[in-house]
C-alpha cells in the first residue's frame, strides 16, 4: 500500500507535465489538446490523476479526500472514464475545461495539504 502522501505527490506530477505539456510558449492550449502527439500525453496523466484518486478511495484515505470537492472529484473519475471508454470521441473541450478549470484546483488544494504534513 502506497503512503498517502505519495500518491498526492503523483497526482502532482502529473499536474505539472500537462502544465510543462502546455506551457510551452509557441502552442495554446486549445492546439495542444488537437495534437495528435500531444493529445495521448495528456489525457494518459488525466485517467492517472483519477487513478491515483481512486486509490485514495480505495485506501479510505478519506480525511485527504475531504479537502477536494465531491463534485472535482466525480467529475475527474467521470473524465477518466469517458477518456479510458470512448477515447476516438472524447471532446476536446471537456479536457480544455479539465486542464483551464479543475487541474489549477487539485493543484493548491495538494500543496494545502503538503503544509501540513
């Protein structure tokens, strides 16, 4: 069994290498998200932030899952199944708002918990 701790720090990761994906200065978001290359890095560290999720679930680390909101937390393991079961036809625009909106979210909410321990 992983440490708690270790898997928000996987979580983490994964978080900075879609923002080191996209960060770079000559490809928005939008094109990087459209890229064929790209495209398959990102949504893999997707569905293994949702994994990582899953097995803080599994592991009732429940005082750690508290700090998230239900509803990021659903809607992530909801992303990482609609990528893991329809990846040809998954929207581009739902991993935009994923990568724009709830990413940033996951992000402080871990380095919260991180001051802490």
């Amino acid at each position: 069994m992983s440490n708690p701790i270790d898997r928000l720090n996987k979580i983490y990761e994964c978080i900075e290498n879609i923002e080191f994906i996209v960060d770079d200065k000559s490809i928005k978001v939008t094109q990087s998200i459209e890229d064929r290359i790209i495209k398959p890095a990102i949504r893999m560290n997707i569905i293994r932030i949702a994994e990582q999720f899953n097995k803080l679930k599994d592991d009732n680390e429940f005082e750690i899952l508290e700090a998230f909101k239900k509803e990021d937390l659903r809607g992530i393991s909801a992303v990482r199944n609609y990528i893991a079961h329809d990846y040809d036809s998954t929207d581009d625009i739902i991993i935009e708002d994923v990568i724009r909106y709830n990413l940033p979210i996951f992000k402080e909410t871990i380095k919260k918990i991180f001051s802490k321990y």
